[in-house]
C-alpha cells in the first residue's frame, strides 16, 4: 500500500478541501483526486463523499481514518530509525513568538548548526495565534510559542519554560511605598496588542483596578510593538510596564528598572507544538528545543523567574 495514498487520505480527512491539501503536500487537486481513487480502489470501500462545497468523510473513512493515522505514524517512525545512522539533513520551517527571538534563539541556531548542520532552518517571527493558525494549514513544521488550550487533534505539544512576568519602572520614576492609585497614574505598557499576553495582562489591570475602585476609564494602557520596545520605554520612564523578568534581569541587578510591589501577572508559558505524523527532521529539531531549554535555564540561574516544564501532550 502507498503510504503518499495514506497520507493523502489523512490530509483530507483533516482538510476536506482538495486545494488546500494540495498545497500543503505541494502537488494538484487533480493529483490528490488520483490518489484517493487508487486508495479506495485497493481498499474496495467508499471513503468520501462530495458534496457542494467540501468533501465529507464516509462511514467507512471515519472508521478507517485511526488506522490510517497509526500507519503512518509507523511509517514515520520507521524512516526516523533508518535515519539514525545517517546524517540528517532537509529544511524546516520554524515559527517562534518573540520571546524566544530575545532568549534562546542565539543557543537555539548555534546548536543546530554544530549538531545538525545537514538542517536548513527557515524562521518565521509572529504572535502565537498566528502561528498556530499557520502550523494547521501546513506553512510551518514546528512552532515555539504561548502554551494555550488544546485547539483541535493531531497535534503534539510539549511545555517547556514557564516565565515569571513582573511589574516594572525606572528606577526613581515612583516614589518609595507608591500605592496603586499612584502607580496607575502612569501609563500602563503591555505586549502588542491582540496577543495572549496583552489579553492577559488587561484583564489582569482591570481586575486590580476595580478590586481598588479606580475607573477603567481613567486607565492608559498602552500596548507596543516588540517586547524590545517596551523594555526600552520602561526604561526611559515613560510608564510601568509588565514584562517577563527573564528580560529584565540585569536591569533589576543594575538597579536601573526596580520591581514594584503589585500581584503579578499570570506567568508565561512557552510550549512547541508540531503534527503527530512529523517528519523525522522535525522531531530531532524539537529535540534540540528541548535540549536548548534545559541548557538555557541552568546557564543563567533562573529559578528565581523561571520553572522548567515537561508535559508533553497528544492532541
């Protein structure tokens, strides 16, 4: 049996539109029709239906669609073994959130370079709904971004650090023992707009802010465009800001930004996320994720503002 027809078969399955399959497994529609005429021809059973718009799954391909999914996945473990002993090599397409650009991006290169140099990394730079959207619709290989809820199957997903995020100002922009009221006086600078993490820390604002019977309306919360901008505006004192800490850090040591004393934001969770049925340059490249994590943590003493995670998750 033809695994290309297997794996057709699957796509579509997750996919039912014959363009978008086509592009992602760059070939035709015409071609994917081909292949899954040959697979229902072999297997003597009806697999999908047309209907106006899509296609739909029989009976019979709903049933047959986790055996199929188990195939492959043999199939891709088959070819990863083989390939053990070889040297790995091929291109890969990697989105990360910024976060990752400003902390583990440099181990992250240098490591792949000197371990798997056969591996062409392609990096793409987005917010994590983004990439997400991207990784399902076959754009990306593997993504690095904010761990969030489950968004459908056939993903895998592993936790991987876990950042404090902090409230910070210059150093002498607020006078010692500030309360609230004083603090929220000030602008109010977050992550872009739009993202989980200014989502996020909004909620986490006005929360505080009610809890102090201070008026939304009076708040000025202003989101930037890259957390390097935020750290240099906060740093300029042209307001308070919620950063992760893992940013900061020598900031805080210098003395140039100080903590303030409020509750902190819900911390930040980074996680990779790829497809189940990934090909096995992609899992050695989440292996190095991995890998570079552990490094990162211990080489710069994070346990004051960083956990490492190790859950890992078929979806």
């Amino acid at each position: 049996m033809n695994s290309r027809f297997l794996e057709t078969f699957v796509e579509l399955a997750r996919t039912p539109q014959l363009r978008r399959v086509a592009d992602r497994l760059h070939s035709t529609p015409s071609t994917i029709s081909m292949r899954i005429r040959s697979l229902e021809e072999e297997l003597g059973v009806k697999l999908f239906e047309k209907t106006q718009n899509a296609l739909v799954l029989t009976d019979t391909g709903r049933r047959l669609q986790p055996y199929a999914e188990a195939v492959l996945k043999t199939v891709v473990e088959l070819a990863d073994a083989a390939q053990q002993s070889e040297v790995i090599s091929g291109r890969i397409r990697v989105g990360i959130i910024e976060t990752v650009v400003l902390t583990l991006l440099p181990d992250f290169m240098m490591f792949m370079r000197e371990k798997y140099a056969g591996i062409d990394v392609d990096l793409t730079v987005d917010i994590t709904t983004n990439l997400i959207r991207r990784l399902a619709d076959g754009e990306l290989d593997l993504i690095i971004c904010i761990g969030v809820d489950p968004i459908g199957p056939h993903f895998v997903t592993e936790n991987l650090l876990t950042l404090r995020n902090l409230w910070v100002a210059k150093q002498g922009l607020l006078r010692e023992g500030a309360d609230i009221a004083e603090i929220f006086r000030h602008p109010l600078m977050t992550q872009i707009s739009n993202s989980a993490p200014y989502n996020a820390t909004v909620s986490h604002i006005q929360q505080m802010a009610t809890s102090s019977a201070i008026a939304l309306a009076d708040l000025r919360i202003t989101s930037t465009p890259s957390l390097a901008a935020l750290v240099s505006l906060v740093k300029e004192g042209l307001g308070v800001a919620v950063v992760p800490g893992l940013l900061v850090k020598e900031e805080l040591r210098k003395h140039n930004l100080v903590q303030l004393a409020l509750p902190e934001p819900k911390p930040m969770l980074l996680s990779q996320w790829h497809m189940i049925d990934a090909r096995p340059v992609i899992r050695y490249t989440a292996e190095a994720v991995r890998a570079i994590c552990a490094s990162y943590f211990q080489k710069n003493d994070l346990r004051d503002l960083a956990t490492m995670e190790t859950e890992t998750r078929v979806l």
